[in-house]
C-alpha cells in the first residue's frame, strides 16, 4: 500500500478508562474455535461500560465526546487517470497514533500486546486472523473517532465526488464499534461476526442504541442509558438531550422519583421536549449551548419566544398549536432551575460556593423568580384558556345501554369458547390468549377501571390477597344479598393514578377463569414475568388493554364501538349515578372507589353539562318566564312540571298561522283585513262560544267556522289544527253581524 503525504492526526483522546496497556486476561473458559470473540466488547448502551471491558493506563485525563462538526474522511482519486488514491491511515487502539499498514504496525511495534500475540499466532490468510484485525482497527478508529478528532473515520470512506454526507449519516455497531451508515446499519449487525457476544441476542432499537455510543455518561446516567435512552428516535433531538448534562439531570431525578416502567415513555417525553426548547434557543442565542446556558435572567424574553415557537405559536389567530405544552415546559424548567442550583452547590468545596459559581446560582434563582411570577401573565394563562374553549362544544359521546349489552353478550361467547378448546387441548396459545382478553376486558367493564391499572395487576398481589373479615357491626347493617356478595365477591387493591391504592372485584366466574389461566400459565408464559395478564414469551411484558377492548368492541358487532373505551366506559357510570338518588356520602364512596377525588367526580365524569342544562334548567326557567314560581315552593328540579305540550302546540299554532297566508294574499287583501283583524282581536277576548252565537254561522256552509280560542287549553292540548284564512263571504257576514259593536266600539256581551 503507498505511503500517504499526510500528516499524521495525533488523537486527543486521553481517557483512564478507555486506554488500553498490556495485560494478560484469563481465556481458560472460552473455545479455541472462538478466538475472535476474545477481544470483543460487551456493549449495551454507554461507553462507560466500553470502558470497564479495556484495561486503562495510568495517566488521567478527560474524556472527550463525538465530534459531530468534523467531517468524513473521503476517499480520493488521481485526476489523470482516474485511479483511487491508498492515503487511508487507521488509529492504532494501544499508541494512538495515525498508520498507514495497520498489520505491520501491530507486529513491530505491538508485538507483546495479549491481543496482538493471538492474532499473530494465526495463520497467515486465514479467516480468524482477518476477523482478529479488523476488530483491532476498528476499535482503534472508534477512540479516535469520539476523542475529538479533527476527521471522522469510517469503515467504508465514501468518494469525494459522491452525494455530500454529514457526521450525523453514521453509526457505529454496537458490536464491532465500525462506523457505518445509519441506515445500513441493521444490515451489517444480522452478519457481524460479534453479534453472538450480545446476551439474549436482542437487535431491538439499534440506531438509538449506536447514538449512545457516542456520548460519554456518568454512573448516575445508568437508568437513562439502559431504560430511556434505547425508546427515543435516533434524531437531533435525541442527539440534545443526550448530549446536554442538566437534561440528563433531570430525566435521572425524574425516573428516581418514579419508578414505575410504564413511566419510561413519560420521562422520554418530558426531556425531548426540553431538547426541543433547546434546540429553539440556540437558533435563536448562539451563546446558548447548554440549558444552563439559558437561565439567565436577560434570556427570559428569548425564552418565551422560544417556547411560543416550540408551542407552536400563530401571531396571526393568536393561539398555540400545542397549549398544553406551554404548561409543561413552565413546570419542567423551574424543576430544571432547582436541579442546576443543586448541581453547582454539589460541585463545591464544603457546599460554599466561588465567586463564579454564586453568580451563577443567583442567575438561576432569578430565572426560577420571573418564571413563577410572570410565566402566568406570559403564556400558560391563554393556553389554559385555549385547552378549555377547545371542550366547551366537543361533544360526549357515551357508550350506549345496547351496546354495552351487545359487547357483553359477545365476551361471554368467546370466553365460552376458549374454555371449551382449553379443555379438549390445554395446550392451545390462541385460546389461553383468547381466554386472557376476555377475562381483562370483563374485568374492566365491571369495575370500570382505567385500562392500563388493570393490565398491570402483579400475579403475586391477587394470590396474596385474602378477604377482609368485617366488623360485626357492619354485618348487622347489611341485608341478606349484600351479605352474600360479601362471601362470593373477591377485592384486592392495586395501583392507581398518581399512586392512589384502588379496589378491583371479582366475580365468582372471572376468579375460576384466572384461576384456570394461573393453572395453565407455565406452557405459554415465562416464570420471570410478574404479571397477571403476561404476554406470551415475555419476561418483562404485560397485555395492553386498550387495544384488547378496542379490538373485542369492534368484533362485537355494537352500533358505535369507538365509544366504548375504559374512560367513556368510567363516565357512563358517574352519569348513571347521576340519575340516582345518591347522597354525598355515596357519592362520596362511588368516587372512591372509581379511584379519584369527590371534586373530580363532579368536575369531569358526570352527566354532560349541556345534556342537565337543556332537561333540567331549561324547566326552570319556563317556569319563571310564565311567573309560576308560588306554585313550585319548596321543590326540587326533578319535582317542576312543566307543560312541554302547550308550549310546543303554542309554537305549531304560531307557525301555521305565519306560514299559511301567502304573499299575493297578503297584498291583494290587505285593505279588507284591517277590519277583520280588529273584530278578530275584539271577538278572542270576549265572544262567548254559545250556541246562540255560533248557530248562524254553522247553518250555512259559507259561515265562518268557529275559532278555537287561546283560553281553551284542553281543546288546543287535545288536537292540533291548520288555521284557514277567511273568504270574502265570512268577512262581509261578520262585519255585518257585529257592525253597530265596531260602530260603537263596544264589545258584544252574554245574553
């Protein structure tokens, strides 16, 4: 291979940990056909423990992380004659230095190495010796390559006229630590001879994994590194909080404080959207680089435009694309505040802070200050407002009493006929999975319990469980049913929302189903997995319910199955109570057991407030409107009757009457109304129905028909009717019968 007329790139990376000095390990226990797997790594996440796995040297130093400004080494060509151009130099991984012949190196400098020795006991040419070396270098080229270097290597350097490719294009294997493009990346893992190192052989989260890599963590990071870090996309977010210390301070504190698993999700959310924060403000302030960077009291204005930005904030309607992330992001930097104190207080010498460092912490406490006190006046008071108007019209959609039956009906059937092919064939997967749905989803639709409290149950906390003996006080108090559901029912409490302990029953037929499911368990499930409702084959997974209603709610063949979820399932029955006579102490109790406070039960799972207003109110109201207030005293809502049928009979009447004349009447017969009008009005009021009266007019077919008057409630109550517009023959009869009254202006009296 040609010499190169480069100069050689000294690394700058120096870390204790992760040099290299000779040392001679213990190979007894391993085969002589797996030679190569001697000097690999076993690597999950971190570098730290990269490190642990190489003997360090002597000297202390600092660690240096991935340079993600430098660019790749390319590969190059002659301009003549167009012939590639050998000037690839490797980083040796025990001198650091800049080589080009890698394997003449190792044999003359490196000769009394442990790893280099086994690879020059090979023989020459063959495939184990080619394997050995070119782990050597690519470990050598991974320490150069996250020690600052100036250029990137890469296992296959790509050509200087190719498609322009960044440092954020490559990562490295977990395994073999070679640089490779992140979206082959999957593709050299299934055949890298070093994958068989990997315990378990998981190949999940590879991209995410191989961007930790790159980063150096301390021991406090180990939660992140192994639990959070492996779920988030390998994208510059990631890269941020990965990469920024007070981040990583807080997921840690966070993920200490809540321990629960299926909280990984909440905490890698919490710390992405940091990572987007920042990200905004060093666009927005180039001295920003850190987050503590940002927590200073003359960054305060940048620091509501840049979360108007994150929010997704339009100057023009004036309204946030995202409000609710404008509260969080309030909440996680005064959270983000009291760590950074905390950390400079940690730093120094008996917790009396320098110079510097009090400046800092009084910036910080500063910052804290304006965003308790102005963060209101700023932001989260309109995107409260936002969050509230949004469900003001949003209409509730409750599961229907039908469909609730219908979704039963079919639970029961499919549960029927899992048992019955767990019977013939205890060894049957589908039906024991088929079996597991049914059972979660009962239990959910009984004790309309959130979904995800319910798949979490542990299989230990319903064995353990025994049944309460009550006080014989309270068995004189109960009758002879309560009594017996007493003996039959089981309770157990289990973990809610915000670590609220939370009661679960069980019926005699869902006990003898899990009963037979524990019985069985052992054939489909692993014995490490502490779950009631374990998935099969898991060690550490649990059934995700929401799906499992979702899905039997679909096969059940219900008119609206999207309404019946575990949270409109739980509203229905606050609504349901609603319609109860229940008192505060059952309400009381009703909320309890649904697992959250007497306010909340009130605030958000009762009947809608659209639905009471309309049916209850709105009674109310009619009645003050019709002055009728004497005759209700002293009752309730649900004791005003109100008379629906005269209000809707009177607006019938009124539309007919407005609607049945047409235009072209009204013009031509304008003038002759005026006088019909003013009898028509004269004759409602006092005209006795007698008839004296009305005999003339029914003896001839031309006669008016006789009105039926607004005082005579029950007739109008009774029939509905069409008002007919008077002929020309009624007007002239009538205005002749009463004429000397219209004269006179005096009103016809009984005779």
């Amino acid at each position: 291979m040609p010499a190169s007329d480069e100069l050689s790139v000294s690394s700058v990376y120096e870390d204790s940990e992760s040099s290299y000095k000779p040392s001679v390990r213990s190979t007894s226990s391993v085969d002589e056909h797996d030679n190569s797997s001697k000097t690999s790594i076993n690597l999950d996440t971190s570098v730290k423990s990269l490190d642990s796995e190489i003997p360090s040297k002597s000297v202390q130093s600092k660690a240096v992380n991935y340079n993600y400004t430098a660019p790749i080494e390319m590969s190059k060509k002659t301009v003549l004659s167009n012939k590639r151009i050998w000037d690839k130099k490797d980083s040796c991984l025990f001198c650091e230095e800049q080589v080009t012949n890698f394997t003449r190196h190792l044999a003359r400098k490196h000769a009394e190495e442990t790893e280099v020795g086994k690879y020059l006991a090979l023989k020459k040419g063959s495939k184990e010796r080619k394997h050995l070396v070119d782990q050597l270098r690519k470990r050598g080229n991974f320490f150069n390559n996250i020690g600052g270097a100036q250029k990137i290597k890469t296992v296959r350097r790509p050509n200087e006229n190719a498609e322009p490719l960044t440092v954020k294009n490559f990562l490295p294997c977990k395994f073999c630590f070679g640089l490779f493009k992140k979206n082959y990346l999957r593709r050299h893992i299934r055949k890298c001879t070093l994958k068989k190192d990997e315990i378990g052989g998981k190949r999940k989260n590879i991209q995410a994994n191989a961007q930790s890599l790159l980063l150096a963590f301390s021991s406090e990071d180990t939660k992140l590194v192994e639990e959070v870090f492996p779920r988030m996309a390998p994208d510059d977010i990631s890269l941020v909080v990965k990469g920024d210390p007070l981040i990583r301070a807080f997921g840690t504190r966070y993920i200490k404080c809540h321990r629960e698993k299926h909280l990984i999700a909440v905490v890698s959310n919490k710390m992405r959207e940091l990572g987007r924060f920042l990200l905004a403000m060093r666009k927005s302030e180039k001295n920003c680089q850190s987050l503590q960077d940002c927590l200073k009291p003359e960054l305060f204005d940048k620091i509501i435009h840049c979360t108007k930005v994150v929010a997704g904030y339009d100057d023009k309607s004036d309204k946030f694309g995202a409000p609710s992330l404008v509260l969080k992001l309030g909440t996680s930097l005064k959270q983000c505040c009291d760590i950074a104190e905390y950390l400079l207080l940690k730093k120094s010498a008996s917790l009396i802070p320098s110079i510097n460092t009090s400046q800092d912490i009084l910036n910080i406490k500063s910052v804290e200050n304006l965003i308790t006190k102005q963060w209101s006046y700023e932001l989260s008071t309109n995107a409260s407002k936002e969050l509230y108007q949004k469900k003001w019209n949003k209409p509730a959609f409750l599961p229907l009493t039908s469909d609730i039956k219908i979704f039963r009906n079919h639970l029961l059937s499919v549960e029927k006929t899992a048992l019955t092919n767990l019977k013939k064939n205890p060894m049957d997967l589908m039906s024991f999975r088929a079996l597991q749905d049914t059972v979660l989803t009962q239990l959910i639709l009984l004790n309309r319990r959130r979904a995800g409290e319910v798949q979490r149950m542990l299989l230990q906390t319903y064995l353990n469980c025994s049944n309460e003996v009550p006080q014989e006080e309270i068995k004189l108090s109960l009758s002879a049913v309560e009594l017996e559901l007493t003996k039959k029912f089981k309770r157990i409490v289990i973990r809610g929302k915000r670590g609220r302990g939370v009661p679960i029953l069980f019926t005699p037929k869902i006990q003898k189903n899990i009963s037979l499911l524990i019985q069985i368990r052992k054939h489909f499930c692993d014995k490490k997995n502490e779950f009631l409702f374990a998935v099969p084959n898991s060690e550490e997974s649990s059934l995700r319910a929401s799906e499992i209603v979702r899905k039997m709610a679909n096969a059940s063949g219900a008119k609206n199955p999207s309404a019946l979820t575990s949270t409109k399932l739980r509203k229905q029955v606050a609504t349901v109570a609603q319609l109860l006579n229940f008192n505060d102490g059952d309400v009381e109790q009703l909320a309890n057991f649904m697992g959250h406070s007497k306010d909340v039960h009130k605030s958000f799972y009762r009947l809608p407030e659209s639905t009471f207003q309309i049916a209850k109110v709105s009674k109310f109201l009619l009645m003050m409107e019709k002055g009728e207030a004497d005759q209700y005293r002293g009752k309730n809502f649900d004791e005003i009757d109100v008379n629906v049928d005269g209000l809707v009979s009177e607006e019938s009447c009124n539309s007919d009457t407005d609607f049945s004349i047409s235009e072209e009447e009204d013009n031509a017969e304008e003038s002759a109304l005026k006088t019909a009008t003013e009898l028509h009005n004269i004759s409602i009021k006092s005209i006795s129905p007698r008839p004296k009266i009305a005999q003339p007019q029914t003896s001839t077919p031309n006669t008016p028909q006789p009105r039926k008057t607004r005082s005579n409630k029950r007739t109008c109550k009774e029939k509905k009717f069409n008002r007919v517009p008077w002929t020309e023959d009624q007007k002239t009869l009538t205005t002749k019968y009463f004429q000397k009254h219209i004269l006179l202006k005096i009103p016809p009296k009984k005779k």
